[in-house]
C-alpha cells in the first residue's frame, strides 16, 4: 500500500494534468480531501476558483462504467441548472467538449472532473431550524425536477435497492462490500442484519422514489445570504426520497433539539411536496448502516478512517438504539 504521503503526490500530478486539458487559467492548486474522491481548489491568476476532483475506480458499484457515472453526474447538474432555480455546481467542460478527463499516473488511470467553485457558509457544525426549513425546500424543489426530467440515453447511477445497502454492489474504498461486513464487530454485524430484515420491504414498497442526492446532509449544503446551495452530488442515484430526508437529519437524531430539526426540515419539504415520514428513522437507521460499511472500507486504506473506526462503530450502536427506542 502507497504512504499517504507519496499517494496524495501522485493523485496530485493527475490533477495538474487534468487541468492541461481545461481552458483555465494558470494558477495554484491547494488540496482539500482525500475521501471517496481526492479534491483540490484551483485558483487562477485571473480570479476564477474551481474545484478538481479526482475519482476513484469502482466509486458507482462493481462493473459499473465510470466514466457513464461521472457523465450522468454533470449531466444531472446541468440540467438542474437549467430547469431550476436551484443553486449547484457548474460543470466546465474540457477544450474537446468533454464532460470529465482520464489521466494515467504510474500504471492506473482515473477521471477527472472540474466544477466551478461555490462560496458559502458549512452549518453542520452549528445547525439551526432555519438551515433544515431551507434544505428541505431545496430537495422538493430537486426532486420535481428530478421527476419531470428525461436523462439522455446511456444514464448511470447507482440503483439505491436493498441489494446497494446489503448487498455486494458497492466497494468501499477499495474494499468490496462483502468484505467489509466481515469486518464489522459481531454484535453491530448482527444488529444491521435487522436493520436489512425491516427495510427488506420497506425500500422497494417506498411511495415516492426516483432520482436522489443520496447524501445531502448539512456538510453539504452552503449558506449565504438566505440561499441554500447544494454540492457534491457524488452518490447522486435512484432511491426512496424518504432515504434523502433521513441523511439531513442522522447526524441530528441524538440532539435533544432534534423535534425542531425534523418538523423544519418536513415543513420546509412540504409546503413544495408531499411525503410520508412514517418510517423515517427505519431511514436513519439504514443511513447509519451505509455510513459505517463506507467508513469501514475506507478505514482499510486510510489512516485517517482507521484510527475512528471503533468510535464510529460505538456512534452507530447509539444511534440504533435511539430509533428504535423511538
């Protein structure tokens, strides 16, 4: 396995040479993460900011063409920018009319994708009522469009069906799903087992499914100014949108001002659309349970991941036992 140190280095010298392809500017690149995606900011010398992201193989599901993925991705955002009112990234196309780029770096090729970037204020730190209103009116208005909306031919995304969360369809990091409930401990692998026997039905029988986020929580929702700005639609997919309500609120499930949180967001949601939040912490709990296979896979090749995994896994026994306990 590559030190953190030599792998950002090299995902770094894709980037550069990602943007060659690009008709931007020159300037400096500045690393953001390294997660599912490796992300840098580039600033040009003419003021422009955008964001670089360099995908990883195998992001969308086993056998799933990544480059179909990452087009249908910015196909999606364009035409939500199109449709709507909607804030969202800009794709940049590149010099050859391109949607993303393939660079190869020392024997492995990955895309590569530019979006212009947007400024705003992360409140997933310091949540109001107000943010969850907003948000919730944002995803009415995303999922209308969603429905109205006819995707070109050869669109692919992930299909969000209990086989996606229970299943083999995923690699995490670069761990395949199976793997990764192997490694859960015994007693959270047992109590995600019935997290997957009550969904088994819950999910394919949802009332209201289609196009989704699939991971809209506040860390990825910009403030400024009154307006709400929706970013990184990476797990953008078909789903349940019941799943999309219960990502903004899991982090939130264990405050004790969550009430608040869920009647803003529903309330936000449903002066644009209708939806049924019976089941919504049956959501929550799935949520937790794709968060932490993620977080598990992702631990295997990142240290970052590995040194949080146990208190990760402790969080999602707590949070299981708050939805169940109602």
């Amino acid at each position: 396995m590559l030190t953190r140190r030599v792998e950002l280095a090299r995902l770094r010298r894709m980037a550069v040479t990602a943007l060659g392809r690009y008709p931007l500017a020159e300037g400096r690149l500045i690393f953001i993460s390294h997660g599912e995606n490796t992300t840098f900011r580039h600033i040009g010398a003419d003021g422009t900011s955008h964001l670089v992201r360099v995908h990883r193989p195998s992001r969308h599901g086993r056998g799933v063409d990544s480059a179909a993925a990452v087009d249908s991705e910015l196909a999606w955002l364009r035409a939500l920018r199109e449709d709507t009112d909607l804030l969202v990234p800009e794709p940049l196309a590149a010099r050859d009319g391109a949607s993303a780029v393939a660079v190869t770096e020392a024997g492995e090729t990955r895309l590569c994708s530019v979006l212009r970037w947007m400024d705003g204020r992360i409140h997933e730190a310091s949540p109001r009522p107000v943010h969850l209103h907003r948000l919730g009116a944002a995803m009415a208005s995303l999922h209308d469009q969603a429905d109205a909306w006819t995707p070109p031919d050869g669109f692919t995304r992930i299909h969000w069906d209990h086989e996606a969360f229970f299943g083999n369809v995923m690699v995490y990091g670069r761990t395949p799903a199976a793997e990764c409930w192997t490694l859960l401990p015994p007693e959270l692998r047992a109590r995600f087992r019935e997290v997957g026997a009550r969904l088994a039905d819950l999910i394919p029988g949802a009332r209201d499914s289609g196009l989704i986020h699939a991971d809209l929580h506040l860390g990825n929702a910009l403030f400024r100014r009154g307006a709400v700005k929706l970013i990184d639609f990476d797990d953008c997919g078909t789903g349940p949108r019941s799943y999309e309500l219960a990502v903004a609120l899991w982090e939130l499930r264990g405050r004790p001002d969550y009430p608040a949180f869920r009647q803003a967001l529903l309330s936000g949601y449903r002066a644009r659309r209708d939806i049924d939040a019976t089941h919504l912490d049956d959501f929550i709990a799935l949520r937790q349970v794709a968060f932490d296979l993620w977080y598990t896979g992702m631990a295997q090749v990142n240290p970052a991941f590995s040194v949080r995994l146990d208190g990760v896994h402790q969080w999602s026994l707590d949070v299981l036992d708050l939805v169940e306990a109602g």
